[in-house]
DNA sequence: GTGAAAGCGCTAACAA
DNA sequence: TTGTTAGCGCTTTCAC
C-alpha cells in the first residue's frame, strides 16, 4: 500500500496524508477529524511509509555506515554494539562493512555507502591509506580507535600511549628487562602509539638496548607464530607484551604448546580487556579500553558534525588490571 | 553529479549514459566510440550513481536486513562476518539490527527494515513471539540458530539435540549422575532441543530422577549466578551442563570465587565452542557449532527463497571437542 | 484547512 | 544506434 492508494481510499490528497504522517498537523491546521480519519486508514492497513521514496525526497537516509576491520573480533563486536544502541536512540540504521583489515575492500566498502548516500560515517580505519577518506568523502565522518596524523578528520580512541607506558613500566617494576612487544599491524595508529609507549618507558628506564618488535597483526595466528620464535630464542625474553587481545591469546597457546608456563617461564600483558581473562590460566594482566564510552563519544561526534557543530578529537583513559599473568624478577 | 549532468555535459541523452554504465551498451548496440565517451566522463568527474534513486526505480534495494540478538556474543559476532562476506561476493548490503533478546526491539527491528525496503532478512529470533513475521513479513525470510516449531519459515541451525544428547552421554559415561543443566532463555528452539538431548540422554540411562534445570538467558550473569545457587546446595551436581559459551564462563567464574576447582569439584561442559576454551583453565569441554557453515547455507538459502526455488530446513552437526573440564567418578 | 503539481535521480517502455 | 518520457513513492511549495 502506498501513501496514495490510501489517500484514494479517504477521499483526501496525498498531500494532508503526508502532513498528518509525519507529525505536522498542527502546522497545517489539519481539523482533528481529519487527522483521525488518517491515523485510523493507515493502522487498518498497515500503511509502512516507502523509506526509499522517502530518503529520495529528503536527501537523507537515517542510515550509518560502520566501517570495521573485523567484527568477529570482540573489540568491535562489543563496540558494534553500543554503536547501535546509540544509533536507535537517534532513529538511525547501520550500514555494516567488514573490511577483513584489507585497504581495497575497505575502499569498496567506502563508495558502497557513500552511493547509498549515508548521513554519516563510522570507521576504524585499516590505516594504510587514507586517500579515499579525504577526496572522496562527502559525508562526515568520524574514526573509531584507529586515526590518521595530520589530518583533520575527527577521531575517538583511547589514549594507546599512556596504556603502553604504564604496562611496560609496569613490568619493569616487576624486574622486567628484557620485554618484547607483539604487535598488530605497523601502520596503523593504534599500533604505533602502542609501540611509542612501549618504547618511552624501556628508554626512560635505560634499557632502551632490550627494545623488541615482532610479529605484525593483530590476529591469534600472528601471536602464536610470534611467540613460538620468541621461545626457540637462545635470549628469549621474560615478559611479553601482547599489542592486542588476539594476540596474547595466540601467545597463551604457544606457551602452553611449548610446555613453558606463564608466568614463571615468561610473563605476559595484554592489551585490551575481555570477560575471560580472569579465567584464563593464568589470568591475564590487562589494559583495558573504555569500549562503551569509546562508542558514545564516537557516535555523539558524528551526530555534532552532521549538525555543523565543532568537535574536538578524544582521546579516553585506558584501565590497568592487575592479574597473575606476570612474575615479580629478583634481580 | 548526477546522471543528468553527466548526460548534459557529454551532450548525449540520460538513457544512453545509464545504458552503459548497467553494462547494457551491447544489448543496445551503443557505439563504442559513445561508450568510451561515457565511462571517461563518469570516471572524471567521479559520477556514483545515486542507489536510492535505482533502489526506488527499481523496487530492490540490495540490501539484506541482518536481525540477531547480541553482537557482541561470540556466536553471533562470527555469524555476522560470515554473512557479510557472503553477501558482499553477491553485492549485497547488510542492515544491521541487535534486539537485545527483546521481543519488542525485534518488532521495531522488522518495520524498520521492511520500510526500508530489504530484499531478505536473516534473522536470529528472539523465539517468544513470531507473528510478526508471519504476517508482517512481506520479503524471504529465513531463520538462523534458532526456529519456530509447526511453522513454515526456513531455517538453518545446528542439531541442538543431538549435541547436547552426547554431551550429556558423555557425563554420564565418566560416571556422572547429577548433572544439572543451566539453560539459556526457556521459549528458543535452541534451548529446547538442547534440553530435550539432556532429559533423552538421562531418560535413557535410567536417571531423569536426577534431571535438574536452573538458569534463564544467554548470559554471563545468569551463568554465575545460577551457578552460586547450584553451589550451595546441599545435593550439589557433580557436573554443570552449560548451554552455551556466556553461560560456561559465568558458571566458570562463580566455580572459582566458590574457592572450587573444575573439574575436581565440579566438572563442566560448554555448548559453543570459542578459541579461547583450550586455554581457560582447565580447557573447557564443548560442543561445536559450524558457524562458518552456518552461515554460509543461511546466505545460500535466502538467495534461493529471493529467486523462487524451493528450499530445504537444514540442521548441521555439531562436534564434541574432549578437553580437561570433565572429571571420572568411580562408581 | 486542504489540494495540485513539481521534483528527488534513476531506468525502461516506446518511439524514431 | 539514440532519445523522449513516464513513473517509482514520497514531501513540500504554492495556490486556494
């Protein structure tokens, strides 16, 4: 049934159908019984306005790309969440691309959206590139836990440096030198601040000499095969540092495959928080990220810049836990 | 840019330049000369098609609404990219929804997406009501996990009772009797199979007098919380049947703050199967889903329905993993 | 208080 | 081989 169907079927134009619709009767000083009349044709047959028709005429969507390089990894799926309640509450929909960290599919995924003409973006970028973004982006768009460095494009992530510094001097206190990072992909932000952290508090502790990189992804594939080289090492390391929640799984697993033992034969840290960590063997020490804050904010962002409102980037306070994944050295 | 523009500015009329970017300039016999003209004028001024406008015209959308109950489980988040991934090599969209196992988002979620005009809906129900699809639903529909008894609308799910009719068999096999199972919502299909497979598997071995159900939702805090009541009871269950992987790991937890041990105290088995389980401690014994599968057959059907084939149910099976969680009693 | 009609950007039937 | 035109279902300007 289509707005004029019903219309023809109450004797009236499209025109008052619409305005009643759309909640604009005392505007049009529309007389209460008409307005009834309307409200009752359109329940009696399920009348569902055409949204398509709808957006054509308005130019806009009520629609919201999600951009994400992998929903199956929990950061995202719980931050897909939030986003969407968030969304509701403001009467949007998600649109959902998966871009399986790759930069071709996440260009894909950018004109898709952008020719479905959504109101706005949400991306966590895959961070090699970002060309696309800037040329071909008409809408706005804010990013989510990854950014791109001088560039204005508005982003909500946490504050990745401090919550690497504070776990590396973490272990240092704990005895700790010789400490190796994990890391996910180089040359995304998340990474790099991470790193930078983790560097800075190796340097302010001058063992800047013990300073190690490996791996690259932030799947548990890559913290496995990570950490079973790290183990063959004739120097290996006695803690590690896993740049993601991914990764330190994949390093539990090879740990545990290489009948070595957490902590007493090597330590270990995570970044990011997960409700199984506590009961993991051992629990696992964490850095946790305000995910549901990082979802709020991101999506108040967008809504201020499709308002033309100025926003400011954020950059939220990460959570240190404390757990038994980490050995105290006597030195 | 629209296709006007485009068609003005190249001095030809809209007809020809949207022939042949559909891909219609054989089937027309468009000059190749003119075809040329038209891609090079598209690509310079970077012309996107404007979706809403063909999607109106055209009276499909390309666009898949996706309904599930939690992104941010496990389960659902891995079903999620599956079906993305599928849907993206046959160039459709995914509207996503997250009813939050409440009937009444679940409404909302399906007018929300019949106005914007879906082509399909995979949907993971809430289970407690479904009129609203039957009646409502105008475009294929096909279930996921979860179905609804006596009714004809597809689905593709996992043996339910054959997964949990093993697992149970497996208990009783190491010599257990009491076994109590902690369910997830009671109304689900899913749940009621699985609780059929317990109460056949205990029927079966001569010990329904020990048949014990406790628990409500798919959740970390009904998992624990059901867990600490079975705890302190005075006829405790020497093994906890949890029916899927949240409630395995609040059942895990509240084992642990009890100052118990799995499996020396209680032993536990987990519907679901995360990648997480076989470093939990101790590694958690699972059943496993086909997610994967899963998915892929929902895609595969729903492609089917939208193009007038017949379709099939489909129930895959499930796979026991033995790990550590479950302890022999001597009898 | 209500309605006629234009138009959002596209495709396709019909015409040439 | 190309173009004219109607129309998808809705909102809104302008007119009464």
């Amino acid at each position: 049934m289509t707005i004029k169907e019903l219309a023809q079927e109450l004797n009236m134009s499209t025109t008052t159908v619409s305005r009643v619709l759309t909640g604009q009767e005392k505007k049009y000083r529309i007389s209460p019984k008409t307005a009834l009349r309307v409200r009752d044709g359109a329940r009696k047959h399920k009348f569902e306005p055409n949204q398509i028709a709808r957006n054509l005429r308005l130019q806009e969507t009520n629609t919201i790309g999600l951009i994400i390089p992998d929903i199956s990894n929990p950061f995202f799926a719980n931050l897909a969440r939030t986003v969407e309640i968030e969304l509701r509450r403001r009467d949007k929909m998600i649109l959902l691309c998966d871009t399986k960290d790759e930069t071709s599919l996440e260009k894909e995924s950018l004109h898709l959206l952008l020719g479905r003409k959504v109101d706005g973006l949400l991306v966590a970028p895959v961070g090699k590139k970002y060309d696309h973004f800037i040329k071909d982006s008409k809408v706005p768009v804010v990013l989510i836990d990854r950014y791109f460095k001088d560039q204005t494009i508005p982003f909500v992530t946490t504050d990745n440096y401090q919550g690497a510094y504070s776990a590396t001097k973490f272990l240092i206190q704990k005895g700790h030198q010789n400490i190796t990072c994990i890391q996910g992909l180089g040359h995304t932000s998340v990474n790099e601040n991470r790193i930078l952290g983790y560097r800075k508090a190796m340097e302010d502790h001058k063992i800047s000499n013990f300073i190690r990189i490996s791996g690259a992804g932030y799947s548990i594939q890559n913290g496995y095969e990570s950490t079973r080289e790290l183990l063959q090492k004739r120097n290996r390391p006695t803690a590690i540092f896993a740049l993601n929640n991914q990764i330190a799984l994949g390093a539990m697993k090879a740990v545990k495959e290489a009948g070595l033992h957490i902590p007493g034969d090597v330590s270990l840290i995570a970044f990011d928080e997960q409700p199984y960590f506590e009961l993991l063997s051992p629990a696992l020490t964490a850095i946790q990220q305000p995910m549901q804050d990082i979802g709020k904010v991101a999506v108040e962002t967008l809504f201020k810049l499709m308002t033309g409102e100025t926003v400011k980037n954020q950059m939220l306070k990460p959570n240190f836990i404390e757990r038994e994944s980490v050995k105290s050295i006597e030195s």
